[in-house]
C-alpha cells in the first residue's frame, strides 16, 4: 500500500510538470485575442472596479504594467500558474472524494478541457482566478463540512478564496449563495462559530470595491449585464451554445460526467450531493438565460461543469473492462478539437481553407479574433504622422485595445461611440480624436456608411484613406484611416 501511494504522488508531481511545460511551450506562440488586450489596456489605469468585471484582473495587470514588463505574453504567466493550482485542487477534490487514482484522472480531465486550458489557465481572462479561488473554496468547504476540520486557518483560507473569487467574475456571487445554501443542509452549526463569521467578514471584503465603484458610477457594471439579456428564443443559439458546452470540456467528458451522475442517482453521497450543490446552479441558470436570450454566451456555465469535473473522474473508474477503448475515443477526441484549433491559428495567419476564393471570401471566414495587430500597427506608423498617431481612435473597445497593445501603449487609443466599454471611464486628458481606424474584413455582408455613423457621434469626415490588410499574400480586408473633426 505504501508503494502504491509513493507512486500515485510521483505520477501527479509528474503530471502538474507536464502540466507547466506545455503551457510554456505555447503560450507565445497564440495571438493576443481581444479580450486580453482590452484587459492589457485599460489595466494600465487604475481603478477600484471596472465596467465589465471585478478588478482583479486588471489590479494584477495593472501590476505587472507597474513592472514594466515589455512582452506582452509575459502578462500571461500569472493566469497560467492560476490553472495549474487549479488542477490541483481539483485533483484534491475528487481525491477527498473517492480516490487519488480519481483525483488524477480529474486533474488531467480539466487540463485537457479545451476551455480549462486555455481560458481557465493561459489567456488574461477572469476565469483562471475564478476557478482558482472556486476549487480552492470547494475543497476548503469539504474538509470542513465534511472532515470536520474545524481549524481557524481554514475558515481564514476560504473567507480569503470567496473573497478573490467576488473580485474576480460575477457568477461567483452565484457560487457563493450555493456554499452558503450547502452550510444551511449539511453544517448549520457552523453558524454558532465565531471562525465562520471571520470567514463571512473576509469574504464580503471582496464585494466592496465593486459595490463602492458601482455607486460612484451609476451601477454601471449592474446596467451592462442587465441589458444583455435580449428575451428571444432563438433555437440556433441554444442548440450552438449546449454544443459549445460540450467542445468546451470535450464530449468524451460530457459522457463520463453523465456515467458519473447516473451512478450518483443509484448511490448518492453526501459529498458528490455538495458538489451537485454547488456546481448545478450555475449550469441551470445560465443555461436558462441562454434559451432567453440571443445575447448570452456559452462560457457562463463553465464554472459549474468544472466543478463536475470530478464525478467524470468517477465516470472513468466505473468503466471497468472499457477504459481502453474509451480511452482511445478520447484521444481520438482530443486530436480532431485541437486539431480544429490549431488549423484555424494557422488559417488566421496564411488563409489556408480559403485561398481559392480570392478576395471573394465566404461569411464564415471570420478570424477577427485573430488579427496580425502588429501588422496593423506597422502600416499606421508607416502613413501616418506622430501628432495623428497621438490621436487615434476606433469604434470599439476591442479594435482599441487590440491598436494599443500592438502599439506596445505608445500611443492612447481611444473610442468614439456606445461601444467604449471600460474606455470611456478612462481620463483621456484633453486628448482629442482626429484619427480614426477602422478595420473592415472582405467577408462582411455589412456596408456601414461611417459619414453617417460619425455623423451621429457629433464628428465630420475631412479625409479618408483606404490601405489593404492582408493575410497571407492575398487581401483580406482594409484599414481605413478617417481624418475626423468634432462638429461645434
């Protein structure tokens, strides 16, 4: 027996090696998506809270900005430390749970998980720290509910994970009401102790800083969320957004988490019922707001599925005779879903799939996502003047944040228009915007009069410039430069 748990610490340590070394191995080489650029970008200015997210992405940005790191992939170390702590506890969580056998087998299942390795542990997203500070605060509550481990550090611990896990992404107010809600069932006399309180305390320290910028700024953060829910029925998004969900943490697991939540009907645990607790609320909500609305996104339930993770683990072990052909389905699954990532980076940069069509490119040929800023940037500094290039602007807040990064913030980037986001809470300090960019794709389907668009935004067009952007060694789009003075 001894022998055998001397190898199962070995395997793991080697896992959480591998684990590391891959992520290092890539993390350069992927684009900045907009996302991280924007977070890049206005994390440059303090704040208390931020129009889009809890600040504690942006404050460890805002950190490393204060360092003056010069490669921006640099910024991505933090979040890929965050996924791996995360694995961790979920190998401790299905480890406390059934097995360390189990829990390895969930540390690799979140590590593969397309979303989990790259937003849940790579790009400079909210959901690495949130799933960081949600797997901790999980396996925090098991030990103390459930081991009966009722140590001041611990309750300090999980009073400090909830509080980083407020400060990190909005649904973890929900996961919070559902821990709250598991101490109700399984641990009401935690409600006479003083530790649960300092815990409480602790925790909601991680709600002020965004309450406190809320009310200074109108609830703004309160209102942007609020309106995204649209109330149609659209079945295409639903059946795209439950398929999402299932490439996300790949389909193979999806399988394995239903084995394990079938076993769990038959021979329900106290410990697998918490983690239905916790982890279903999220799932069946935001799917819910998925049915009702056009505007919402698959991502929102991923902290729930994670925290299913371990009873796939489960699922695995009772396969019994069929864990070598399952095994095989899943390698199969995780070569065709990275294969179709990496054909799409590489697509992104060469045009690969749609070189026969010339400049007459499909619809779906969109990887906006993955423009070549940096070319962007090159032909603007190439056409432009320096006092241009001090007033530049576009007409999103993801083209601006992805213009400001590829400039390296030499130059301030402003937006012009509703789609500001964060940036309009940015003191600009007298800067005026008489530059700007936009960039159109050959596929869009949409023709937007921009003198009418800018026109509505209080400005005239005095001169446009068209410069070709391509990809590849064919056009994929253009960058128009609009020289803009604001009507009196």
């Amino acid at each position: 027996m001894g022998t055998k748990a001397y190898n199962e610490d070995h395997l793991i340590i080697f896992l959480f090696i591998i684990f590391f070394f891959t992520k290092i191995a890539v993390f350069s080489h992927l684009p900045l998506i907009n996302d991280e650029a924007y977070t890049l970008t206005i994390s440059k200015y303090f704040s208390l809270s931020y129009f889009d997210h809890p600040p504690l992405m942006m404050w460890v940005s805002y950190f490393l900005h204060y360092l003056e790191i010069n490669s921006l992939y640099l910024f991505r170390i933090p979040f890929l430390l965050f996924g791996l702590f995360t694995s961790f506890f979920i190998y401790k969580i299905a480890a406390i749970i059934y097995s360390k056998e189990t829990g390895t087998i969930a540390a690799f299942l979140y590590f593969i998980s397309p979303f989990f390795f790259f937003s849940g542990g790579l790009f400079i997203v909210p959901d690495a720290l949130l799933n960081f500070s949600v797997a901790g605060a999980t396996y925090l509550a098991i030990k103390i509910i459930f081991e009966n481990k009722n140590k001041t550090y611990l309750w300090f611990l999980l009073g400090v994970l909830l509080s980083i896990a407020f400060l990190s992404k909005y649904q973890s107010y929900l996961y919070g009401l559902s821990l709250f809600a598991a101490f109700i069932v399984w641990r009401r006399d935690a409600f006479f102790n003083y530790s649960f309180y300092m815990a409480l305390f602790i925790s909601i320290c991680g709600l002020l800083p965004v309450i406190l910028w809320n009310i200074e700024n109108g609830f703004a953060s309160f209102h942007f969320h609020q309106n995204r829910g649209s109330f149609n029925f659209n079945f295409f998004h639903i059946i795209n957004s439950l398929l999402a969900q299932s490439l996300f943490i790949l389909p193979t697991t999806v399988i394995l988490i239903v084995l394990g939540v079938a076993n769990f009907i038959k021979h329900p645990s106290r410990r697998e019922s918490f983690l239905a607790v916790l982890a279903l609320p999220t799932i069946l909500i935001f799917n819910v707001i998925i049915m009702g609305s056009e505007n919402s996104f698959a991502h929102w339930s991923m902290m729930g599925w994670m925290l299913l993770i371990p009873i796939a683990s489960k699922g695995f072990i009772l396969l019994k005779s069929n864990k070598t052909s399952f095994l095989a389905l899943k390698a199969v699954n995780i070569l065709l879903v990275y294969g179709v990532i990496l054909v799409i980076l590489i697509h992104s940069k060469t045009g690969i799939l749609t070189k026969t069509y010339g400049q007459n490119i499909p619809y779906w040929d969109n990887t906006r996502e993955l423009l070549d800023w940096g070319k962007i940037s090159d032909v603007l500094e190439e056409n432009l003047k320096e006092n241009e290039l001090k007033s530049l602007s576009t007409l999103d807040w993801y083209d601006s944040g992805q213009l400001a990064s590829a400039f390296n913030y030499g130059y301030a980037v402003g937006v012009i228009g509703s789609n500001s986001h964060h940036f309009k809470f940015i003191d600009k300090k007298g800067k005026k915007a008489a530059t700007l960019i936009n960039v159109r794709l050959l596929n869009s389907n949409t023709e937007i009069n921009l003198a009418d668009q800018m026109a509505t935004y209080g400005f005239k067009i005095n001169k446009r410039v068209d410069l070709p952007y391509f990809r590849g060694n064919q056009k994929y789009g253009s960058i128009i430069i609009l020289f803009i003075e604001k009507v009196q």
